[in-house]
C-alpha cells in the first residue's frame, strides 16, 4: 500500500538536494527527473528491507524507464506545501519535461533528512549530485537497473530481484574516487580544454611527414576486384523500407539482463 506522506517527503527532499548545488540551473528539476529519482529511493532502500519499496509505489515498465501515475499526481501538491517555485519551459524531447520546480532551504532540507530513512536520503544525495538535470543520462541509468532488465514494457518491477541478484545499486551508481562539485567540475572541463587547445598547436607547429603520399589507384583491377568481393557474398538486399519484427521474448532474454553478455 502507497504511503502518500513518505512519497510527499521523498519529492520534497529530492527538490531540496538539487537546490544545494552549486549551479543555479542544476537546482531545477522536472517531473520525469522527480519521479526517476523517486524510483531510484525506492529501489535503494529495497536492497535493506528484502524487496519492498520505501513508499510502497507500483512502479511499472512505461516508455523510457520505470514510471507511476501516482508519483506524478503527488509532485505538485507535495511541492506546494514548501512554496517550491514554478516554472514553464518549452521541450519537445521528452513527455512531462516542460516543468521545472526550484526550492532552496537548507534547514528543511535537514530537518527531512532526519526525518527519513537513511538508505533513502543517501542514494539521493549520491544520485542528485552525479546526474542532476541530465535527462538523458538519468534515463539511462534507471533503464538499466534490475528491475528494469528483468521486465518487459507494461510489467510491474519486482523490487526482489535486487536481492536475488546480489548487486546492490550502491555499486552501480559508485565513483570510482571521491566526486567534484559542480563547481570542481567545471573547473577541470576548462583545464582540459585549455591542454587540449595547447596540444592542438604544438601539433600543427610540427613539420609535415618527409614521406611522400601515393595515393590508391582507382583503376580497372580495383574495380574488378570488388565486384568479385561482391559476387562472393551473394545477392544483396534492393534499396527500399523494410520492416523487421522481434519476439516479446527479447525483453526477458539474458541478453537484457545478464550484463555479462553482449
């Protein structure tokens, strides 16, 4: 059963995290960036608690990752309760992406943190800081987690699956070294843009090659020769639209959920 308070307290402490970063843009967050995030709580306190969602949302396959109808009833009224403010914006990449909500109050923020469950608080601290407002790469995280890859489009995720699997998101969201701050960040992009940059014109001050270029020669016997290559495979495929259809076996396959396959 959903505990709508828990859900209500996880979308305002996840608003909360954003607006501590360093970025002012960073500090706004859509309804598809809340309700990934939202998820992602959920799956983090399931590896403790033998399965079960903190909120105890149905969380279902839907479009571009794991989705509820009800999380997304709950942004707007849970985020006018801490006068989080509104903003439109024009998008046509992504459904329920032209919202963004913004609230900065460190002393809320810390008084939900004692509030919920630490497994919770920490994989949105981890989770918020590393991906932020970067839609495409959220998606991308969330679709291949467990629950994901072990479900077909319309399916109910099955929280267990972490446990039975043994690999805890902890180690798939991990840094392999202690993170930068947005701030850190920016920094080293524009240290390696500068050596790259220096690099680009030590390079071109360099003589060019002593060798001389020969280029290939186009005659009858190189195209001779491909049309031999091509005989030997056969008979291609005539220019036009074709049309290709999977099995639904492939969203259950090991080839979706055994990352050890390729």
């Amino acid at each position: 059963m959903t505990d709508i308070s828990k859900v209500d307290e996880l979308i305002q402490y996840i608003l909360l995290t954003a607006g501590q970063e360093d970025d002012r843009f960073d500090r706004e967050l859509g309804p598809i960036h809340l309700i990934k995030y939202l998820y992602l709580a959920d799956l983090s306190y399931a590896e403790f608690h033998n399965g079960k969602a903190y909120t105890g949302l149905p969380w279902r396959f839907h479009h571009y990752g794991p989705y509820c109808e009800e999380a997304l009833f709950r942004i707007e009224p849970a985020l006018i309760l801490i006068n989080a403010e509104k903003r439109t914006i024009e998008s046509t990449r992504y459904e329920d992406d032209f919202i963004r909500w913004s609230k900065s109050d460190d002393q809320l923020c810390t008084q939900l943190f004692n509030t919920l469950d630490l497994s919770v608080t920490g994989a949105i601290n981890r989770l918020v800081h590393r991906y932020g407002t970067d839609t495409a790469k959220l998606l991308d995280f969330t679709y291949k987690t467990k629950p994901m890859l072990h479900a077909a489009p319309g399916d109910y995720l099955d929280f267990t699956i972490i446990q039975e699997e043994g690999e805890s998101i902890r180690a798939q969201s991990a840094e392999t070294c202690e993170p930068l701050t947005r701030r850190q960040e920016k920094k080293r992009a524009e240290q390696l843009s500068q050596l790259k940059s220096r690099l680009k014109q030590k390079l071109s001050k360099r003589q060019q090659p002593k060798f001389k270029f020969t280029p290939p020669r186009y005659d009858d016997v190189f195209f001779k020769g491909l049309e031999q290559l091509d005989a030997s495979v056969g008979e291609g495929l005539s220019y036009g639209e074709y049309q290709a259809s999977f099995s639904d076996d492939i969203w259950k396959s090991k080839t979706r959920s055994d990352t050890g396959l390729s």
